[in-house]
C-alpha cells in the first residue's frame, strides 16, 4: 500500500462516519480498516524518517482501534473523525511537498 491510497482510505472511512444514519457494524468495520491504514502509516513514516508522523499515526491506531476500543458519545467521535481528516490531510499536503522537494534536488 502506498501512502496516498492509505491517506484517503483513512479520510474516506472517517468521513463517512460522520453520517449519523448508518448502523453501528460500519463503525466496527470503519475501526480495523482505520487502524490498520494508520498503523501501516506509521510504519511507513518512520522507515522515511519521519519519527514525529509514526507518533502521530501511531496515536491515531491506537484511538481507532477495535481490540480496547475508546468509548465515547457521538459528539466527541464527530470531533475526532474531524480532527483526523484534518491530520490525514495535512500529512499528504507535507509529504507531497516534501517529495516535490526532493524531485527538484532540495530539501523539504
């Protein structure tokens, strides 16, 4: 898998949680899906030498994931959800700039 795919497997999942409509074995799925895209995030950040994202996604496995699950009420999940497209987001606009940079022969 690579980083892009993963990026909007993650964002995808998450946004389609925040439908209020959708039966609860979504979220069970949307879970592993999601923590296993960020866990794979956070191996493959810190095989780049991006240790501060493999923390960062590693956080993000760890509050998606469906083995000790976080127990929250909507509202707060609604926030989350939010909060981790925002990171997933931002995390392709750094890496892709990053690998612009490092196209063009500088660093980023």
């Amino acid at each position: 898998m690579r980083t892009k795919p993963a990026l909007w497997l993650v964002a995808i999942s998450v946004a389609i949680a925040l439908v209020p409509t959708l039966p609860y074995g979504y979220y069970s799925v949307m879970r592993w899906v999601v923590c296993a895209a960020c866990a794979w995030l956070a191996l493959s950040s810190y095989r780049n030498g991006r240790e501060e994202w493999a923390w960062a996604w590693g956080v993000v496995a760890g509050i998606y994931n469906p083995i000790f699950p976080v127990h929250a009420n909507r509202e707060i999940w609604s926030i989350v959800n939010v909060v981790t497209i925002a990171v997933a987001a931002w995390y392709g606009f750094k890496v892709s700039q990053s690998d612009r940079g490092k196209e063009n022969g500088g660093e980023a």
